[in-house]
C-alpha cells in the first residue's frame, strides 16, 4: 500500500499552482477553439522550466531521505551487511566500490561506507536534471536496487529533461518541441502518476 510521502505532497501541490497559473486557462482556450487557438509560448515554456525543477527536486529529497535511512541502518546496533545491501550498487556507482577480504573488518567497512555516502550527497548537491544516469544513481540513493530502477521511466525523464534544454537554452521562438497547453500539462501529469507509482507513494 502507498505511504503518505511530503516530498510527492508538494511535488503534486506545486505543479498543480503551476499549472493553474501557465497552463489550466490556455487548456480551456484550445478546447473552446482547437483550430484557431493560439497559444502562449512563453507561458509553456516556463511551466515546462519550472514543472522540471520541480520534479529534480523530488528526486533528490527523495535521495536525501534515502541516504539518511541507509546511514541510521549502518549506524544501527547490530547492522549486519544484509541489511544494508543498498551500500553496494551505490559505492559503484560512485566509483568507490568496496573491497571484500578476511577476516571481515567491520570498522574499516563503515569507514568506507561513510565515504560513500559522502560523495553521494555531495553528487546530490551538483546534480543537475532528471535524465536517465541521474535517475539511475538518484533511484539508488533513494534505496532502491540496480534491477529495480524503472527504465520505462527513466525513458521518459530523459525525453522530459530534453525538452526542458530546449527551452532553457534557446530562443522559445524557435523551439519546435513545444506542444499544445493540454499535451504539455499531460506530460507533467503522467510523470508525476508514474513517479507515485515508481516510490510507491501518496500525497494524502
């Protein structure tokens, strides 16, 4: 069953202002007139900016929180590594993967576990998009496992974050990727369902 999550209940609430204020009216104009509508490019463009910040940020609060879970379990009186298999795929993927000898040395394991999580939050704070190896390693910090990160999705933020440098760097006169206001705000729409779906959260 989805958990309640902060991060998804302001992810749904901000892009919901967003698209009452750049979008939900241009909707009612390309309905009432779908030949002759004409939209607002620069209002599509900035929900689309702004609707793609919004959606990085949840990604990393939700790499934030899982960094923070992953850290209290290392920390946890009788931790064993089983339970912290997460640290694994991560420390790869941070190009810091551990060494395995015996006899097993649990004070140099946690002293490298700590580096990893290190470099990870640090990789949080110089993140910059949504696309498929930022989701990827933002998915991992969030706990999940290498075999569970939904490629189908990350397709989909890798497209999303295409078309966000679209407009981000270039005229909007002569960005040929914007779509009509009811498809745009689909797009968000969609994500934000499957990214519900993907951490198996809830706003309410």
């Amino acid at each position: 069953m989805a958990t309640l999550c902060p991060h998804f209940r302001d992810l749904e609430a901000r892009v919901g202002s967003l698209t009452a204020k750049f979008v939900s009216d241009q909707i009612v104009g390309e309905a009432a007139d779908p030949a002759g509508f004409a939209p607002d490019i620069d209002r599509l463009a900035a929900f689309r900016l702004l609707a793609h910040a919004e959606v990085e940020e949840f990604l990393e609060a939700k790499a934030k929180e899982g960094l923070v879970a992953l850290n209290a379990s290392l920390l946890a009186p009788g931790a064993t590594l089983r339970s912290v298999m997460a640290v694994f795929p991560l420390a790869c993927a941070v190009e810091l993967p551990f060494s395995v000898a015996w006899p097993f040395d649990a004070t140099a394991f946690r002293d490298h576990a700590g580096r990893v999580l290190r470099v990870s939050e640090d990789a949080i704070a110089k993140n910059n998009g949504v696309k498929g190896g930022s989701f990827f390693l933002l998915s991992l910090m969030s706990g999940k496992l290498p075999d569970e990160v939904d490629q189908s999705l990350g397709s989909s933020l890798t497209s999303y974050g295409k078309s966000r440098g679209d407009v981000a760097h270039r005229s909007v006169t002569r960005v040929r990727t914007l779509q009509a206001p009811s498809a745009e705000a689909k797009a968000v729409s969609d994500l934000i369902s499957a990214l519900g779906t993907y951490f198996d959260v809830r706003s309410a």
